[in-house]
C-alpha cells in the first residue's frame, strides 16, 4: 500500500490518509499542535484507548474552529468507508439525544455525572506522517475509538470500536435511528439459520456478558474460544457468516481494506437471547480477526462493537516487519 519510507505512494489510499493527516496538522496552530502532535515512540500512549467519556490526550472538537473540525472529519474520510464515516458522525450525535434522554433539557444534577458533549471527541497525531518512518492517528471519543497505524506502506487499522447509546431512538412505534442495525440483525439471522447441532455449538451461555470481554486491553493476550467452527457452515449460514465478517473489514475505506479472513479459520460464538430487545453477546474469533458485539446494558438498548487483530493491532506486526526490512544491520 505505498512506500512510507520513500515517500511514494504506489497505493492511493495510503497517499490520500497521509495527505489529509498533514493537512490537518497544518491546519491549526502551534499551541494546538502540541496537543495534537505525540511522538509515536510513546507506545504507552498509542495504546492507551477507551471507549468511555474521559479526558484523552490529542486535540479535542472544543478546542477547535469548525473548518479545523472538518479537517479532522477529512482524515476519518481517508481511513474509513463512506458508511463508517455515516455511523461515526450518527454516533457522535447521539450525545446531544443521550443528554435529552439523560436529564429531560434540565442542568445535570450532580456536577460530577458524566459530560454528554459532542465535543469531546479528540484527533491524535503520531510521529511524522511526512517523514520516513512509521506513523498513527487515532479519533477518539465516547463510543468511538479509531486507530491507523502506518509503516513499510502497510496499514494496520485495529482496534476499530463503534457503540451506540441508545442503540435505537424511537418515536412511539416507530424507529428513528439505529446506527448499528446490521452489526446486530446479521449476526442474529445467522444464529438463528444454524442447525439444532450447529446453534449447540454457537451458544457458549444463555447469560450475555455485561460488556465485550477484551474491553480496552492494548493487546489481546489469549485467543477467545468456542462456538461453532465457521469451516462447518453451508449453504445461508456461510453466507451470513461471509456477509458478518466483511461487513467489519469494510468498515475501512476501500483501498485499504485487508482481504476477509477465510471462515476456516474462524469460530462463531453467541450469548444470551436471541430475540431482538433482549440481552445478547456474539464474537467471531480466529488467529488473526476477532469481533466483539455486545447489547445488553441500558435493557439491551446500549450496544458495543469492536474489531480487533490480535497479532496486529496497533501495528504490531506491520511494525515488526518494518522494522526488519528497513533498520536491519
């Protein structure tokens, strides 16, 4: 996907996110470009991430003009499909309707209830996109937590979480907003379009999780097993189980997507109810892909979705083999 460490670019995705990241940062001043601005050998940082409301590191939305922000959104546009792009800005929304909902339009209660601010989302600069080593960029915020790490002309992407809170808004009977539908009605029809024996295997506990389980480890330490091999699968189960897990990859834009996983390799799992508005966890899990999606707070309105490499997240292998072709003795 291009030539970081000769500034070439063969693929044009990686050109376009490290034009957009440059631009950002040329984009503000020097005082926020401290905040912006971390150096990528500080991997305690880089790998810190959350997907709470907390104060982060980077430059937050409040600190910035509009045209500032909408160079920010550009990057996120650069790194991630259109349809990402809709589910992220859906998401940050979702705070001004979460404080409605929270407080009825009044002043919070207690002074020390967690902000719902849709500015408090924060955009983070690592190393030198311009220069001739590995660099990241992570967009961060409640609900929201995208990482791009950079290096050899590869570009890792994980973790990539998305949540939602409401996970659907109503009106009476009628549905308004539900960014993460797909990530739910697909892996529900799968479970459900199993076999008795298959649906035995897939369905590690009747009680779901309160949250995913790798939460916000910075690495995965240990392969999550169980469930019904995906090897075992025919017929309308592959192909919802093919369609579940493109659906994550593709959450990238298009020229930097990585090819899906064979099913092969990967275990399908599932938690809790498998009727809609009830309480359900699911993951599919391999050696090298790992998805989590939980709903079950909030009376299973209040979703969480991640995607995860483990041998590759954060760039660890990318980094690695970077590190090998270009540093060597």
């Amino acid at each position: 996907m291009g030539d970081i460490a000769g500034l070439t670019d063969p693929a044009p995705g990686v050109g376009r996110l490290r034009g957009a990241v440059v631009e950002l940062r040329a984009g503000v001043d020097e005082q926020q470009r401290a905040e912006l601005c971390l150096p990528f050998a500080d991997e305690q940082e880089r790998r810190t991430w959350m997907y709470w409301p907390s104060p982060r590191r980077g430059l937050p939305f409040s600190a910035m003009t509009s045209d500032q922000c909408q160079l920010a959104y550009r990057v996120a546009a650069a790194a991630m499909s259109v349809a990402t792009l809709a589910k992220v800005t859906t998401i940050v929304g979702l705070e001004e309707v979460l404080r409605e909902l929270e407080t009825g339009g009044l002043p919070r209660r207690r002074p020390d209830a967690l902000p719902r601010d849709p500015s408090k989302y924060f955009t983070t600069i690592f190393g030198e996109p311009d220069g001739g080593e590995a660099w990241g960029w992570r967009f961060e915020g409640h609900h929201v937590s995208l990482h791009v790490t950079v290096g050899g002309g590869e570009v890792a992407a994980t973790p990539l979480f998305l949540g939602a809170n409401p996970a659907e808004v109503r009106d009476g009977a009628r549905l308004v907003l539900r960014p993460l539908a797909a990530e739910e009605d697909v892996a529900r029809a799968l479970v459900r379009a199993l076999s008795d024996d298959q649906r035995r295997r897939a369905l590690i506990d009747d009680r779901a999780p309160d949250d995913i389980l790798t939460a916000n480890a910075p690495r995965v330490e240990e392969q999550l097993e169980g469930g019904v091999a995906m090897s075992d699968l025919g017929g309308t189960p592959a192909q919802l189980a093919t369609e579940l897990v493109r659906m994550h990859v593709e959450r990238l834009h298009p020229s930097l997507a990585p090819e899906p996983p064979p099913l092969g390799e990967l275990h399908f799992a599932w938690a809790g109810s498998t009727d809609r508005g009830e309480r359900h966890y699911y993951r599919v899990a391999g050696p090298r892909f790992l998805v989590e999606y939980d709903n079950t707070q909030n009376e299973a309105n209040h979703c969480h979705s991640v995607w995860r490499d483990p041998a590759n997240d954060f760039g660890d292998d990318l980094l690695r083999r970077h590190r090998v072709e270009h540093h060597a003795p």
